[in-house]
C-alpha cells in the first residue's frame, strides 16, 4: 500500500543573546493512503561543545569613535573591537550550525518570532546573531541618534536600512541561506555586525566562555561548521545519536 511521509512543522524561539534554538519535538506522521494516520516520533539528540582559542590572544583594539560626539554620549566607556573575544581559552561569537546531512523530507516552518539585532551605544548587540529563512529581523535602533544597517548578502539582495530616530524599529527577511551577511553602518563605520542565515533551527552561537548546545537534533550522520568572522569557518563530522549528547569541540590558533 502506498504512503505518504509528512513532516508537520515546526516552530521555535531565539533564547536571548546566545542566539540557541529552543528546537520543539519533531513529529513525523506516515499516512496510509485510504486515510489512516500513524504518528511516530523522531529520535533526537543533542550536540554541546566549546570553540577555544590557543596562542597569544591580542590586545582588543580601540575603535576610532571619539570624531562622533554623538556616539561619545552614549558609549558605555571605551568603545573596543568585538572581533577576537577570547576569556579562559573560549572564543565567543562563533556561529555553529548543521552544513550537511538533514534528511531532505524535512522542512523547518520559518518561526515568526523575529531576531533583534539592536543599535546600543553605536555598536550591534549581540555582535554575531543566526536566523531562519524567512524569519523576520527586527532592526532597532536604542541610540539617540541617526544609525543605518547596510547588509553586504552575496546570495541575494541586500539592503540598507536608515533608523534616524530613537526607538525606530524596521523588520527583513533573508530568502535564501547564507553564512555569513555582513552588517555595516555607514555613518559609523567601525559598527560591524554579522548575521548567519540557514534553513532549519539547528544553529547557535558560541557564548562568552566559547561554550554552546543544539538540542533536539535528529539521530544521524552530520557535518557541523563552525564560523568566525576572523579565523575562519571549520567543518566537522558528527554523529548525533539519539537520547545522546554528542560532543563537539573545535580549536583556533593565534
């Protein structure tokens, strides 16, 4: 007798500044073709690990952002690049996600809680964020003066965005995947900001001590990849086994 696989979709929430997905159960429903239904659940692991950083982790830089007096207002002290953030050996702000082995029956309803990617104190919080296709962005700006996002996408069309006023908020999508759109606001130039943009809920993004987690992951064969916007991106193999933790642990060199 014939049958029909139908992946019900499924919804999830971005948890805070980490970026982690809070991925619900997976139901896969196998219906006969006379119109009986058989729901059987996916087994489901999980991934936690730590991206680390070895060598002599250089001195954060001091963005050039005195020339605005309109940022020295609202700069919580020094204004310092984001771009090599190392504490006890952990690298934050990398962006960790499934690249390679989700069974292609699996469609992943794009959530439609949006991803904040905020202007505070002239720089982007959080600094490296992931989103869904299609899921909304909600562009704020919390300075009291002028900001733009300008997105620099490869596989798409970008945008540039003006947010002249406190409190403004515009909303995007991103149509197609894409790891990494750069973020750039081009009255202050040093704000740099990047989003990942993928098509299921498996991502996250590496938190202050270089430590992250997916739950919910369907058992199986992976190829994970880890970013980060100055050392590179990683790709490894991993097996997700289900009620399992598999580990996965990636280290950069100075």
């Amino acid at each position: 007798m014939q049958k029909y696989i139908i992946l019900v979709l499924f919804t999830f929430l971005i948890a805070g500044c980490s970026q982690q997905s809070d991925v619900s159960d997976i139901d896969l429903k196998v219906e006969e073709s006379v119109g009986d239904e058989i729901s059987l659940d996916i087994e489901t692991g999980s991934v936690s690990g730590k991206v680390l950083f070895t060598g002599t982790v250089p001195e954060r830089i001091k963005l050039p952002y005195k020339g605005n007096p309109e940022c020295v207002a609202v700069a919580h002290g020094e204004i310092l690049s984001e771009t090599l953030l190392v504490n006890d050996g952990g690298l934050q702000n990398a962006f960790i996600y499934i690249k390679e082995g989700l069974d292609e029956d699996f469609e992943f309803k794009a959530p439609s809680t949006p991803v904040d990617v905020n202007n505070v104190g002239c720089i982007y919080v959080p600094h490296v964020v992931g989103a869904q296709v299609n899921q909304p962005i909600q562009l704020t700006n919390s300075d009291p003066t002028f900001h733009n996002i300008h997105a620099f996408a490869k596989e798409q069309s970008g945008w540039n965005l003006g947010l002249p006023f406190q409190g403004m908020k515009q909303t995007k999508k991103f149509a197609k995947p894409e790891v990494m759109v750069k973020l750039k606001c081009d009255l202050h130039p040093w704000m740099i900001g990047y989003i990942g943009i993928v098509e299921h809920p498996f991502f996250t993004v590496s938190g202050e001590d270089g430590s992250f987690s997916i739950p919910n992951i369907p058992a199986g064969d992976y190829v994970f990849g880890v970013w980060h916007e100055k050392l590179g991106e990683k790709e490894i193999e991993v097996s997700v086994g289900a009620n399992q933790t598999a580990e996965l642990n990636v280290s950069y060199s100075g």
